[in-house]
C-alpha cells in the first residue's frame, strides 16, 4: 500500500487581503497534513495563489499597477499567512511561475490531441468577481442588475470567439465516476448537488477569452487566454513536476488524495476538473471535499459587503491554536457556519484552559509535589486504569476513519471526551488520598494519567500543535515520537525522567462586561 498522500488548498485569488474563509480552507488541510504524516504517511501538502484573469487584472488596473507587480504583492500576503496560521505546505505554488506555465500549456495540447477542443463563439453572462459562466436560467433580476442566483454576484452579458471544451461529452463518463466513487465528493450532501447539476446535461464549456490579456496564451492562437479555472486546476500537477509523468512527484502524488475546497468552487472541481483529466488521460483525484462557509454576520464575507473578519487580528489577541481548534469545534465541517468572538471565548475557556489545559496542569504540579516531579513508573494498574488505556487505543481505528473521511467534528467530539474522562478520572480516583497510604497506587494512578495526557496530546497535536508540542515536550517526548503509533505502544513514556517546566498553556479570557 502506498504511504504517499497528497493534499491540496484552493489556490486564492490574491486581489485583495486574505479573510477568515482562506484561513479556514487552509487550516482544514493542515490539520488533515499533519494528522497523516503522524500516522506515518509522506505527505505533500500544496497550497499558493491563483493569479491570471480578469478579475486580477481589474483589480490591479484598479490599484494602478502592473498585474504581475500587484500579485506579487498580494501573493506575498497570502504567504506569510502560512505562517501565521502555522501551516505546514510543502509548496506554495503561483500560476505566473514558469513551471506551472509548461504544465497549462501540456493540459492544453492533450485536449487539442484528444480532439476536445473546438473554436467557436461565445455569447452569454459571466460573472467576473467568480471567473464563472452562468446559464440564463441560473440569472436573476435584483436592484436593476443581472445577478447569479447561485452566488449573488453581477453577471455581464460576453460575445467573443472562444476555444470550447467538449464537457458535454463527459456527462455519462462523470457520472458513472460518481457512482463508482462513492467518496469521490464529500460530504455526501455536496455529492447530490453535483449529481443532479450533471444529470441535467452538461454544456461545453468557453476555455478561452479574447477581450483581456492576462492570462496563459492559447499556444496556438496568441489572441486568446486560457480560461482561468482551466489555468487555475492545472496547478494541482505543476507543483509535482507535470509535465514530467515520469518524475518521482508526479509518480509519488498523482492522483491527489483530496483537494479541500469551500463549497462555492465545487461544480469546477467535481465537474470540469474531473472532465479535463478524463479528457487529458490523467488519473482522477480520489476526493473533492466542499467545506460550508464561514458566516459573519450571517453572511458569506466579501470585500463588498463590508464584513470581512481578520484572521491575524484574532490571532494577535487570542493565539493561534486558540483559533484553529475554535475552527473545528465550532464549525460544523460541510454546513455554514456563524463565527463569533463570544464563542471563540467559550471555546478557549470551556474546552481549552478549563478541560484540556486544567488536566495538564494540574497533574504536573501534583507530581511535582508529590512525586520529585518524576513520571512514576508503570505498576500494579488495576483494571480501570487498564480500561482507560485502552478506551483510547482501541478507537484508534474509528478515529482514522473519521479523519480519512474528512469528518473532523466527530473526531474532536472523541477526543475532547478523552479529555472529560480523564479529568474525571484524576477527580474520582483521588490520588492525594493515596500519598500517604498507598504510595503504589498513587503512582499507577498518575502514570495512567500520564499516558492520557500523553495520547490525548498526540491526537490533538495536528489541530493544536504549539499547545500539545509544549505539553508532550514536558513530558519528554520527543518530536519523533509525535506519532500515532505511539498511543498504540507501551514503552514511549520515559518513567523516572524528571518532568520540564511548562508555562500556562492557554489563558482564560475574561469576558468584557
Ligand atoms: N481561485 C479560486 C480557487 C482556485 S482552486 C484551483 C478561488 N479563490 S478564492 O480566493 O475566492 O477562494 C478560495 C477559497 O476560500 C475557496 O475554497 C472558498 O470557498 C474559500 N472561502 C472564501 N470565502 C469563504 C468563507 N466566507 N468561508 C469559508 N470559505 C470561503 O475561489
């Protein structure tokens, strides 16, 4: 079996600054990166920008510059959020990069050769704040302006020659996909939508623009642009040296395992991503996973509606980790779902200082105090602490599934359980009762706990990894032991050694009333 594993963000549009709906894609992924490479996959996790059409070019003829120099710019904010968000991309790829150039140019000419590809005219609505083209009955009339019904964004009336895709010509072959593939698209909500927008039948699809230059040149016909989401998709085989199909990226990671999209950019993904590769005779990915959107205000945030949150801001005051679990705890993965400061509170206080956090602390300072802060040594468990072992180890299994099926909400739902049990467990087992007493069986009650805090570490490590790192750092794991593997095992604590010191983990924040 292979242990390659490949997964992709979307590549944002840098016109203007990064919000929380790309700090989201983003994060979603990282967690997914980081969990399989602590199951001891090798991972290859891409994120970058998408910097060619006409939506770029407007933006930056409205900023007065060179489209290049204004995405440059803006690119460069999008990178230096990976690091702000603590990402762990092994590539940001741009599609003004050479390499992604050579890999549009060889997509191009395998749907010429395959015959998929035809000059025509094109006359319809397009929408330029999407990139997309609407359908007349996907169009609708609001305040005097044509809007799209499936995003709300203003439609503009296009007649211009054009390259078509023959998509129509994939409906059967896109379908059968879909139902061989029952996880091709996830959540299965997402799927259904997809299948009935293709059992509707499928239009070809205009692939080239002639009315603005910034784009990728139609190699034969320098007049015209490539469409940017065919541009765009392509990226996903240019960070792994396309089109080099003998290379060792591409032999390594092609087909992805999943690319992580918001649930707005799901029909270029599921249907004319799949239909491009079938057409190029490339292997499908394996999964599109359509996240919902995060609501501010109830709304989805944009730049015109005036209601964008900041993630960087919310990461100054209250911390990374904080942010990231608050992402997944709160959201629930395939729905929409409103973000507020008041429960991000709540989060960090409930789930953070007083479950997780608290556990930690409060047993490192008891044996700190009562144990010459060493990690007592494993004997005599009786059987609830054996059966609190191995609660945990045996939902390993259950676990990875629900990572492997992108269901985030259970996972953490399991883990921050583990938590409550093992705080509950520390409570009732009472182990200042025993100092006196029993000595043995204090110890083996904090050695059980230990290797709780331990493997409840582990599995948060890849949703909050500065937090857990200090935690089993404090413990003296080392960051190679950082492994799933290693909740499986018996022999990773190393008993007797003297505990480090540990800050607070996570501050409580007061409320402002
Ligand atoms: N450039 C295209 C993607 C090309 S991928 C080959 C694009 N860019 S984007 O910058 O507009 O959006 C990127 C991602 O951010 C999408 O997955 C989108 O769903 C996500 N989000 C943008 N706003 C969002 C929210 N408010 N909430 C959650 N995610 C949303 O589309």
């Amino acid at each position: 079996m292979s242990k390659n594993f490949y997964i992709t963000t979307p590549i944002y549009y840098p016109s203007g600054k990064p919000h929380m709906g790309h700090a989201y894609s983003s994060i979603l992924a990282d967690i997914f990166a980081r969990f399989k490479r602590i199951e001891g996959y090798n991972v290859y996790f891409l994120t970058g920008t998408d910097e060619h059409g006409q939506k770029i070019q407007k933006e930056a003829e409205k900023n007065k510059k060179e489209p290049k120099i204004f995405c440059d710019e803006i690119s460069e904010t999008f990178r230096s959020l990976t690091k702000i968000l603590n990402l762990t991309n092994n590539d940001f790829i741009r599609t003004t990069e050479p390499r992604h150039f050579k890999s549009v140019k060889e997509i191009w000419t395998r749907l010429i050769n395959s015959g998929d590809i035809y000059l025509d005219k094109y006359s319809g609505w397009y929408s330029v704040s999407d990139e997309a083209y609407y359908d007349k009955d996907e169009i609708e009339d609001k305040d005097g302006k044509k809007i799209s019904k499936i995003s709300g964004s203003t439609v503009e009336w296009v007649e211009e020659e054009s390259y078509f895709f023959k998509l129509s010509k994939f409906q059967k072959k896109l379908l059968d996909h879909y139902k061989k593939n029952e996880d091709f698209i996830l959540p299965a909500s997402r799927k259904n939508e997809v299948v009935s927008f293709v059992e509707k039948g499928l239009k070809d699809l205009s692939i080239s623009r002639t009315s603005f230059s910034w784009g990728i040149p139609v190699p034969e016909n320098k007049k015209h642009v490539i469409y940017v989401w065919l541009d765009a998709l392509t990226n996903y085989l240019s960070a792994l040296n396309f089109p080099n199909t003998d290379d060792k990226m591409y032999k390594s990671f092609w087909p992805a395992d999943v690319h992580i999209i918001g649930k707005d950019i799901l029909r270029f993904h599921a249907v004319y991503w799949p239909a491009f590769l079938l057409a190029a005779n490339l292997p499908l990915p394996k999964r599109v996973f359509g996240h919902g959107w995060i609501l501010s205000d109830d709304k989805k945030m944009s730049k015109s509606l005036g209601n964008i949150l900041d993630p960087i801001e919310i990461i100054e005051n209250y911390g990374i980790d904080q942010l990231r679990y608050y992402l997944i705890k709160d959201v629930s993965l395939g729905n929409d779902g409103s973000i507020s400061m008041e429960n991000l509170k709540n989060c960090i206080n409930n789930d953070l200082a007083n479950n997780y956090g608290n556990l930690c602390q409060r047993v490192f300072a008891f044996i700190k105090k009562n144990c010459d802060n060493k990690i007592p040594n494993k004997v005599d468990l009786k059987e609830d602490d054996i059966k609190l072992i191995n609660n945990i180890k045996n939902n390993i299994p259950k676990l990875v599934e629900y990572i492997n099926k992108q269901n985030l909400n259970e996972y953490i739902k399991k883990v921050v359980n583990f938590s409550f049990e093992a705080n509950k467990y520390f409570n009732d087992s009472e182990p200042w009762a025993f100092k006196k007493k029993d000595q043995t069986r204090m110890h083996a009650i904090l050695y059980t706990i230990v290797e709780q805090i331990k493997n409840i570490s582990i599995l948060l490590n890849p949703i909050i990894p500065i937090s857990t790192k200090k935690v089993l750092n404090t413990i003296n794991i080392s960051d190679k032991d950082i492994l799933i593997d290693s909740i499986k095992k018996d022999n990773i604590l190393d008993c007797n050694s003297e505990l480090k010191s540990l800050d607070i983990l996570f501050k409580k924040i007061e409320n402002d009333n």
